[in-house]
C-alpha cells in the first residue's frame, strides 16, 4: 500500500486509481446507455451491453470506498458529542 502526503491527509495510491477507473466508467456507462437506446439490434448491440456488464463495477466501487474513507475519517477524528 502506498501512500502520499503528510500525516494529517494520507492517501492512498491503489485507492485513487480504483477511484479513477470507475470515474472513466461511469462516464462510459453514460455515454453507452444512449448509444444502445439509439441502434438496432445486431452485433453492435451485444458488444455495448457486454461492455456495459463488464463495467458495472463503477457505482459499487464508488460507495465503498465512500464508506471505507469516512470509516476511517470518523475513527481518526471523533466528534465530541
């Protein structure tokens, strides 16, 4: 695991990449639910929507490294109640 910054702000390397990918994912989702709305059926279409199952990852990704980070954020930093 690598990480970048000071103490007070680490990051994690692997974690931004796996951010970074589902971003590149979910603008592709977006880009490709259209362009499967728009053609017919044919091979063209199979191949879209392999591809849109192959990247169904992005959402769940997002959210738990959400809950990961504020997980952690949380046990760093308690709020005093």
């Amino acid at each position: 695991m690598t990480t970048v910054g000071d103490e007070s702000a680490i990051r994690l390397r692997e974690c931004d990449v796996v951010r970074g990918l589902a971003i590149v994912a979910v603008v592709m989702i977006h880009a490709l639910v259209h362009t499967v709305e728009t053609v017919n059926h044919g091979t063209i279409t199979s191949a879209y929507v392999a591809l849109l199952e192959a990247i169904r990852f992005a959402v769940p990704a997002f959210l738990i490294l959400s809950a990961f980070f504020l997980t952690q954020k949380e046990l760093e930093h308690p709020e005093s109640d």
